[in-house]
C-alpha cells in the first residue's frame, strides 16, 4: 500500500497537487512538499481555463474568499488582436453553440448571417459582456447564466457536463501561498530546504530525496514539481523529451507586471496581440495587468522583444522588472516513470497560448488520483496514465498549432515561417475539412484535451479559415427558428450589459 508521497517543488503545480491529495485521500496518505526557497518562480500562470471552477469546489474553497486573496479577476473569454494584420480583433468565449432544428447557431450564421456582424457576435452571448467589460456576477453574486451557480462539489473534468461561462485571472505567487496555507492547515508537511541529492534503489526506483538541512526525505511515491529544470523525471530518471519546436515556433517569453491607471476599464478577459515576432498577453487582475511577450528568438532577441513589450504596454516605465523566460516547448514521452510522476512544467508545455498550463496540472493530478497505485505499480496503470496525459497535452499541440497555421498574417520573418511550419497530420485533415463544414465533436482531435468543437470552429472561423459556403441541407430547412434564436441571443445580450456591473464594480465589492 502507499503512504507517502513526497512532492519535489511548489508553486503552483507542487500546491495545487498536494492540496489535491490530501482532499482526496485525507489522513489515509502522508504529503510532504519539499522546496528551496532559493529557487525562483515563473509565476506568471495567471489565466485558467473555466474548468478550474471544478479544482477550488473539489477542494471546498469558496470563491468569495479565495479570489479576493489572489488579486483575482474574471476571464469570459480570450480576445484575439491583430491576427489579421490589420487591427481586427475576435473572442475566443467559454460558451457551447446554441442548437437550432440539429444544426449549429454558427451554421446557421454562415447561412443567414449578416456579414458585416462577425460571427462571435452573433452566436455568443458572452462576447456582448466581454465588449461591455461586465461581470458574469451581480453585486448580490448571483450569476448571470441561470442554472449554472452552485458548487460543483467533489466533482471532477470527467463530470463536467455544462460549459460554465468564465474562468480566472489571478497571482499565481499568491495562489500557491494560498493553497500552501490551505494545504499544510490540512496536514500536508512543508519542508523549505534544498534538495542536493536524489537517491535511487537498485532498480533505479527513488528512495529517497536528501536535503541541505533536513536530512533525507523517504517517500513511495515522488512527484516532480520542479519546473522546466524536471529535476526527478529527466535529470535523475533521463526520461527522454519530445520537442514541439518544429510545430510551435515560440521559446522565450518576457513579461511585466504593471499597474493600472483607471480601475473601471479592467476588461473581463485575457487578451492575446499577435506581434512582429510573436504574440503579446494582457491578463488584467484587480489592481494592476500582467502582460507578456511570446516569441522565437530566431526572430527578435531578448532585448528588443522586452523594449517591444515595453513601448506598447508600459511607456516612460522603465522601472518596472522585466522577467525573461527560456520555455521548453514539448513533452516528456512519459510522465509517470517507475514511481515518479512529473506534474506541471517537467512535464509538459506547450507555451501560454490559450492558457493551458494550470489546465494541465488540474487534469494530471485528477488522473493520478484515478490511477493511483499500489505498491505493485501495475504497469497497466502507469501505461494508461502515460496515455491520457500524452494524448491531451498533443491535442493541444494541434490546436495551437491552428492559430498559427490559420492566422492570416504573412506580413514578416516570422508570420511567414508560421505557414511553412509542420503540421501535425490530423490537424492537416481537420483544416482541409474546415474548409468546407464546421466541425464538430467527431472531426476535432478525439482525445480529451479540454477544447470542445464550439473552441475549434470559433479559432478557425475567427483566424479567416471557414467553410467557402454555408450546409447545403439549411436551403430546405424553414430559418423562423434560427431567426429567432438570433434576436434572443442579441435581446439578451442587451439585458445583461444593462443589468451587469462592470466588471471592477463587482470585484470592488467583495474585496472591500
């Protein structure tokens, strides 16, 4: 049987999995976390997927009191700039498709639509909010989408069954202190010191982790929160790596941290700039904006990109930090190696696009609970765990690699390179069909990846790539309906953006 654990790293993905843990199995498991305090942090995982909302409820934490603490705010969605080259702009929202006589509002919008009202205006209801920068609350907390509140209880990304509409915007240094305070309240042992030696039986399983000051740590299973470093998986145990660089063509990131002038103009969603070399993020929390930018270094160096960055979102700031990020684009083969499990960066990254990296923890501590072992280590088991943390984190691969493959620039070095680049061969059907019809849940990539089809067809339709004409079949369907659902959608965009407070409004409210 297993009774110990011993996690390698915190942060955000070394907290979230022991807190994960110690809520899954309480007393019946011992957690230890160990960490350096001279080790720095990326910090900069501040946008979440809307299934975070199933982590914080698993874990009884209320958002009313953890997001306040975190210098939260909302995220209805990700708003594209510039992809176009010429200044237009997209939403990317946490919204299904609404259904009309077994056809899609976004099928029917490329049939009826009106051409000079883009499509994520007319099928998404959550985009008239994004425009408005309103909250997805009232100030008495109630949601705006009716049905949809309450918690979620122990409830995982498997039972997801409704799109929930927002995700967050938060500190990710003050998360992890947060779930750091959480978690040791809970019985899991913090221990802050260095990890100078990892110490191997003689099958070449861990057995131990020994430190500078608290003498050797012994554990059945070890997990590997260590960052791109990947200190147990490849330095010890040279679990070899896959590259995504011949698909995705970013490495670097450098990002600031700025304060924002006016508090009334935070807008409720990540906002992504497609830039000369790359592409820029604005994430904005309750008192200031974290803002990055991606790029390949083949493109641009360091400095530029930082001065770059720094004209368009911090001008005459010249005291502000600069944090400058070397990312390693890919995946280990395997993630759970002998009795080692590498959860977050030192297992996979696939750049913050679409902001999958706390995603990827979520669904890989869940997976580890479901496919706990004992003190067999049944092969079978690892085996199927390897599967599905490969699986999702390569259907992110090929979704991203549609934003740079479908993106309509072509204006530098850079863009130019983008259509060039490998493609992954399922992503290269899934483009020709978008071609000509909408996909749909069984033509996007077919493993669990956290992307539904509304996601795919609002990038593709969105970046320029969509069918030449409208399904043939809606020629013969009566259109009253789908009319119809046009003028509720637009009717209750407009109660909502009267009804809503802006987004600050709300935040203000339960942060006092």
């Amino acid at each position: 049987m297993i009774r110990s654990v011993v996690i390698v790293g915190g942060g955000t993905a070394g907290w979230m999995t022991a807190s994960y843990l110690k809520e899954a199995f309480a007393d019946r498991i011992d957690v230890t976390l160990v960490e350096s305090a001279a080790v720095s942090r990326i910090g900069v995982g501040e946008a979440t997927f809307s299934t975070i909302r199933h982590f914080f409820d698993y874990l009884g934490l209320d958002e009313a009191d953890w997001l306040p603490k975190c210098a939260g705010g909302y995220k209805l969605g990700i708003r594209f700039e510039n992809w176009d080259g010429d200044g237009g702009h997209f939403y990317h929202p946490f919204e299904r498709l609404r259904m009309v006589d077994g056809f899609s509002l976004a099928d029917w919008w490329l049939e009826l639509g009106d051409r000079g009202r883009p499509m994520d205006r007319s099928v998404f209801l959550t985009t008239a909010l994004s425009e408005a920068k309103r909250s997805p609350r009232m100030l008495d907390g109630t949601l705006f989408a009716a049905g949809l509140d309450g918690s979620l209880g122990r409830s995982t990304l498997d039972e997801q069954r409704a799109q929930f509409p927002y995700a967050y915007h938060f500190d990710a240094d003050k998360v992890a202190r947060y779930l750091a305070d959480h978690a040791t309240g809970r019985g899991v042992r913090h221990v802050i010191d260095s990890v100078e030696q990892v110490v191997q039986d003689q099958r070449g399983w861990i057995s131990e982790v020994r430190t500078a000051e608290h003498g050797s740590l012994h554990g059945d299973l070890f997990i590997d929160c260590t960052g791109f470093r990947a200190l147990l998986i490849d330095k010890t145990l040279g679990t070899r790596f896959e590259s995504f660089e011949d698909v995705l063509p970013n490495n670097r990131a450098v990002a600031l941290r700025v304060p924002r002038e006016t508090e009334s103009d935070m807008a409720p969603y990540t906002k992504a700039t497609a830039m000369n070399a790359g592409w820029m993020w604005t994430i904005p929390l309750f008192r200031r904006d974290g803002n990055g930018y991606v790029y390949s270094d083949r493109f641009i160096s360091p400095e530029d990109a930082e001065r770059e960055l720094r004209d368009a979102v911090a001008p005459g700031r010249d005291d502000l930090e600069a944090n400058h990020i070397r990312m390693r684009i890919g995946r280990h083969t395997h993630s759970w190696v002998k009795n080692c499990v590498a959860i977050g960066l030192s297992s996979a990254f696939v750049e913050p696009l679409e902001s999958t990296g706390i995603f990827f923890i979520q669904h890989a501590v869940e997976q580890l609970v479901k496919h706990f072992p004992d003190e067999t280590f049944d092969e079978r088991q690892t085996a199927a765990y390897n599967t599905r943390i490969g699986n999702a984190v390569d259907g992110v691969k090929e979704f991203l690699a549609l934003h740079y493959r479908a993106a309509r620039r072509d204006d530098t070095p850079y863009w130019k390179e983008a259509k060039v680049r490998a493609v992954p061969e399922g992503l290269a059907a899934r483009m020709e069909l978008a071609g000509s019809r909408l996909l749909d849940e069984e033509t996007i990539y077919p493993h669990y990846h956290g992307f539904e089809s509304y996601s795919w067809n609002a990038m593709s339709v969105g970046l320029g790539l969509r069918p030449r004409r409208p399904h043939p079949a809606l020629k013969h369907i009566d259109p009253t309906r789908a009319l119809a659902e046009f003028a509720r959608i637009e009717a209750e965009a407009k109660a909502m953006v009267a009804a809503l407070p802006s987004c600050h409004e709300y935040l203000a409210s339960i942060n006092d």
